[in-house]
C-alpha cells in the first residue's frame, strides 16, 4: 500500500512553498529549506547582495555546478571501478588456470 502523502510548507527567500511529500522524507526537505536558507544569507552577508533574486539565482548556480560535479565524478569513480574489477577477475581466472595446471 502507498504512503499517504503530506502537505507541507517550506520558506525558500521568504516566500512560501507548500508541497506534497511522503511523510518519510520530512525531515529530508527541512534540511533541504535549511541548506537554501544558511546559503542565501552567507551570499548576501559575504557578498552584500540583497536581492532575493539575485541570492536565489546564485544559489541555484551552485547547486547546479556541484550537482553537475558529483555526477560527473560519480561516472568516473565507477568506470574506474569496473576497470579495477575487470583486472581483478582476469588475475582470478589467471590464478585459477594456473591452480589446475
């Protein structure tokens, strides 16, 4: 049976968004509001930029930079891993021919 979905509101530069969530990931989008939050203040604070807009944008440009960078980087781990195993399994079949010989 599916999860019953709740209403919620998150403050994103003050503005309200109300959203239907799984009640299991609650806590998650809080964290989510919190993370907006704590950036959009160091931006304005660090760089006096007051405009909301503007914090948002910038927010949303380094969200989307290091989204793109943990994508990338996860690719890469994981060509590299399958390069290793790859080598792996031929050192094993090599030890196993080896064995029966």
């Amino acid at each position: 049976m599916a999860e019953e979905r709740k209403s919620i509101t998150l403050y994103v530069a003050q503005q309200p968004f109300k959203l239907s969530i799984l009640p299991s990931q609650e806590e998650l989008y809080h964290r989510v509001e919190k993370r907006i939050q704590d950036y959009t203040r160091d931006l304005a604070e660090k760089n006096n930029i007051t405009d909301k807009v503007m914090q948002l944008g910038y927010a949303a440009i380094n969200f989307a930079l290091n989204e793109i960078y943990l994508t990338d980087k996860q690719k890469f781990v994981d060509t590299d891993l399958k390069n290793n195993l790859r080598k792996i399994q031929e050192v094993i079949n090599l030890t196993l021919n080896d064995s029966k010989e």
